[in-house]
C-alpha cells in the first residue's frame, strides 16, 4: 500500500489525477446524501418512515439501476424523484465514475506495472556493443548502422514513459539515471566497445567522468558543440571529441564547385587514400570513366560518382556531368599526379554565398579561407560570424539581400540554416533565381533530405547521417572504413578459392560489385593494382564495397 501512495505522490501528473478522482469521489458521496435526506422527506410526505439506512440503500439501488422493487414512493412527487436518481445514476455510476477511474487511477497505475517491469540492467554475457545516452536523429542513424555492421547497443533512457515508447518501437533500451554509476555499471560499460555521449557539452563531461570512474579502457566518444569544450571533456575521459557542426561544415565546402577540381581526401585506410574531387568546367566533362581513362593517365581508380547527392558506382559508360563528383582510392603520388593535373580548372574569382553564420556555415567559410576561396555570408545576425571575409546582413529571402550578396554570379551557394523548411524555401528560390548556380544543403532531419533534393539542391549532408558514419568509424573496426551513405573499405584476407587467381580473373567485380583497389602482403600495399596482378596467398585485400555488395562477396567466396 505504502508503495502504491509513493508511486502517485512522485510525479505531479499522477498527483493531479488522483486530486480530480477524489473531488469526484467526493460529489458521489455528496449526491448519495442529499438524494438519502430528499429520499426521506418524501416519504415522510406519503406517510412512511424509514431508517436513514434505508435511505441508502433505495439510493444506491436506484442510481445503480439495480432497482429491487422493495421499497417505492406511491405518490407522483416520489416517482418523478426516482426518474430523475435512475437518470442521474445512470449518468455518473455507469459513465463518469468509471471513466474517471479508469483515466486517473487504473490506467496510470497499470502502465506504471508495465514501466517498472522495463530492465535496468543487460546479461551478464553482454560485450562488445555500443552503449547510447541520447534518443535523436542521429542516434536513430547510429542504430541503423550498427544494426548493418551486427554490432549489439543499448540506449539509456531515463524516462520512464519513453523508455517504453522506445522499447515499443524495437529499440534495445534500460532505464537509468545518466548521472548515475549504477546505470552504467547495469549497461556493463567495463564490457562494452564504445560509449557515445551526444547530449549538451556539460552533460557529456559528466556522463564521460563517471563512465570513466567504472572502466579506465573502454573508449568513449564525445560531441562537442564549443571549441573550448574540447580539451574539457578529453580531460574528463572522452577519447576521441568530434565537433560534428565542423566536420559537416568542411564536407559541404568540398563539395563546391568554386576554386578548383583538385581532389580532396575524405578519409584513409593506411596508404589507400579515399578523395572527393569535382568535375565542373575539366575537359572530362560530357565523357564516360572509360574516355576519361583517369587510370592509365594518373593511376586513379574511380570507385563512384555523386550525381545530384545520389551515389553511384563506377561503371565504364559512367557518364560525367558538370554536376558530378568523382569518388576516387589512390595513394599520395597518384593524388599528386591527378591534382597537377585538374588543379588548373575550374577557378574563379566570384564569391560562394553562405547563408547562415551557424556552427556549419562558420565551419564552410574557414574550409573555403583555406583553399583561397572567396565567400559571401547571408546573415540576419552581424555578430554571428566575426572576422568574415564578407557579410551581407538581412535574410536571404530577400531579393536585394542575396543580389548584394552576389546570387548573379556566384558559382555556388551553400544552405547551412538549422532549419529544413527554410533550407528547402531557400533552394527553390535560389534556383529560380538562378538555374545554373550549384546548390549545396544541410539536411537536419534525414528525411528531408529527398525533399531538398526535389527543391533543387545538387548536393544534400544529412546531419545525422554524418555524425553516425563518423562514429561508426571510430568503432575500432579495422576491417571497415564508412566513407559514404551505404559504402565502406573493406579490409578482408585472401579467400582461399581466390588465392593465386588475377583480379580480373576473379570476376569479383561483374559478380559482387566489389572493386579491388588494394592488395597487401608482408606489410607491403599495392594501390590500384593491375587487374592481371594475382592475389596472393595469405595476403589481404581492399575492397570498395555497398554493404549489398559485401554480403554477395562473403555469399560468392566465404572467409579465408
């Protein structure tokens, strides 16, 4: 009982419904006395007298439409007063009592069983998965990754309610305090492969020092949303701080096409580098991948093509466009070779506009200051973004804001708001303005990210998408590199099967989709092998691949 009273005193919203339960309550009991004392008086009128009991008990009978027919009034006045108790009872027993019951007390205290049935504690058995603290777009993307990857997770969820609106919606999740070491020592952090701490900059500096309190080797991944809150949270345990608001900043600037075509790497698997290159005004432009033949000139290998935010693998009739990007594995010389030869094209002295002066748009100014690329920034805010280059102020849905800002010339604009409808508003009307002007957004939410590229946005980043890949690729998992939505470097041994056999020989390609960019044997890699090259016993083998594509490549040729 005790702990029946203390569940419906603990929360405000259950205390206020058993406030209303009583007052109704209360005019029950009110009703019942005031029909008892007319109950008498009008038996008094016909002549009969009963007990005060009796009162009652013809009352509740009566409301009830029990009726037992016992005791009755004679006289009009007494019927007409029983009509109107059946009505009344019927009215407030049958309907409002119950239903006041039910919505203030029954069901609260139902879900609350159901809520403290949810678990506050993993298997004992449970290693290596990830432990979460934060239920949003990105984690949702972060879920679905590491569903891809079969690597286990669980969210702490503090909330009671949504803990089990989230358990409904399939997702593995304890209850917990996050400021709690028993919450952590229930997710068995000591055991787990990572803990990803995507709160606020203070929460996250407390979550990683009593993570760290717990367990001295399990890695720990912090966001940053302030340069200064780096150092303070490595300090509070944190091994890897990522400044999402920068890293997606500097992919949207890559992405433009202003400056240059000089390819830009995106990521590295030991020698193998990954590169991110533009095509717009290079003499490639309106040729296939074979016409361009990019690896006999430099020793490149083209693993894909974005085209419209859209990624495609490379296929020799692969044609490209002013709009593609190129996806490229090289090592350092061949990045080299490629860039003296594309640095010439593509330049231009007019501005990229930049609306918005957030943590993203800050982020594409400083990328595009490093490679000598002028800009423009759009912002209502004159103090948002000190020391600019060049800032208009005013928003940019106005005509005159964006003509000062240069919207005429400027070979590209970039979308960094942190709100999706008006990234979309601002899209259509930047290419209404102007039909040939390249269009780079953010996406906030990942579903939106089709309804920016109907808009008219070239390119679309996905927030959540970025944070996810990012943390998934801090995973420790050295066979696996995410560089892209759905594509990733693997590192796997020579099958046994394939062993000896050359690269084209093994139709690894036409059957799984995977490309080889890389062989390794005794520490020693060949980038962009030649496709006559053997693959050799016991070596390993680096792999482009979509995850489709590696599960058709372990399907085709098993392990080693």
């Amino acid at each position: 009982m005790l702990r029946l009273i203390a569940f419906f005193l603990e929360h405000r919203g259950r205390r206020r419904g058993i406030v209303r339960l009583l007052w109704v309550l209360s005019a029950f009991v009110l009703i019942i006395i005031l029909y008892s004392v007319l109950f008498h008086l009008l038996m008094h009128d016909e002549g009969r007298h009963f007990s005060w009991f009796d009162g009652v008990y013809w009352t509740l009978t009566t409301m009830s439409t029990t009726g037992f027919g016992d005791i009755t009034f004679e006289a009009v006045p007494g019927r007409v007063f029983t009509a109107v108790v059946l009505v009344s009872g019927t009215l407030f027993m049958l309907i409002l009592l119950p239903f006041t019951f039910l919505q203030f007390f029954l069901m609260p205290w139902m879900e609350a069983q159901a809520l403290r049935r949810r678990p506050r504690k993993l298997d004992a058995g449970t290693r290596d998965h990830v432990v979460l603290v934060q239920h949003d777009p990105m984690s949702i993307a972060l879920v679905e990754r590491l569903v891809q990857f079969q690597y286990s997770y669980v969210l702490i969820e503090p909330d009671p309610a949504e803990a089990a609106r989230l358990a409904d919606e399939g997702i593995n999740v304890i209850l917990g305090d996050l400021d709690d070491p028993r919450t952590y020592r229930g997710a068995r952090v000591a055991d787990a492969a990572l803990v990803v701490a995507a709160r606020t900059d203070e929460r996250n500096t407390q979550i990683a020092s009593t993570v760290r309190a717990i367990s001295e080797s399990t890695p720990i991944i912090g966001t940053a949303d302030l340069p200064a809150s780096v150092d303070i949270l490595e300090l509070a345990g944190c091994d890897h701080v990522l400044q999402l608001g920068d890293l997606l900043g500097e992919s949207l600037a890559r992405r433009t096409t202003a400056g240059d075509a000089m390819a830009h790497v995106i990521g590295d698997f030991g020698q193998l580098l990954i590169a991110e290159a533009t095509t717009t005004n290079t003499p490639i432009v309106g040729q296939t991948l074979v016409e361009a033949d990019l690896r006999r000139k430099v020793g490149i290998h083209v693993i894909g093509v974005w085209e419209r935010g859209q990624f495609q693998p490379a296929r020799p009739e692969t044609r490209i466009t002013a709009q593609t990007v190129l996806v490229l594995a090289a090592d350092q010389d061949q990045l080299y070779r490629y860039n003296s030869l594309f640095a010439i094209y593509n330049q231009s002295a007019e501005p990229v506009i930049i609306i918005g002066a957030g943590r993203v748009g800050r982020a594409v100014a400083r990328s595009l200051e490093e490679r000598n690329v002028d800009y423009c920034i759009v912002e209502r805010d004159p103090e948002a973004a000190p020391g600019a280059r060049k800032m208009v102020e005013g928003s940019a849905a106005e005509l005159e804001v964006l003509e000062e800002a240069g919207i005429r010339t400027a070979p590209a604009a970039v979308l960094t708001t942190r709100d999706d409808d008006t990234n979309v508003y601002l899209a259509i009307y930047c290419r209404q303005l102007r039909p040939d002007i390249q269009i780079i957004a953010r996406a906030n939410q990942e579903r939106n990210v089709q309804t920016l590229h109907r808009a008219g946005t070239d390119f679309v980043m996905s927030y959540p998408s970025m944070g996810a890949r990012e943390i998934t690729n801090h995973l420790q998992r050295s066979s696996t590199l995410t560089i892209a939505e759905g594509l990733g470097v693997l590192r796997l041994p020579v099958p046994r099967g394939l062993a000896g056999t050359s690269i084209a020989g093994s139709e690894i390609r036409p059957r799984t989709g995977c490309s080889v960019v890389a062989v390794s044997r005794d520490g020693s890699t060949s980038v962009n092998p030649d496709p006559t090259e053997a693959l050799p016993p016991g070596g390993e083998m680096i792999l482009i691949a979509t995850a489709e594509g590696e599960r058709l490549f372990l399907k085709e040729f098993g392990g080693a």
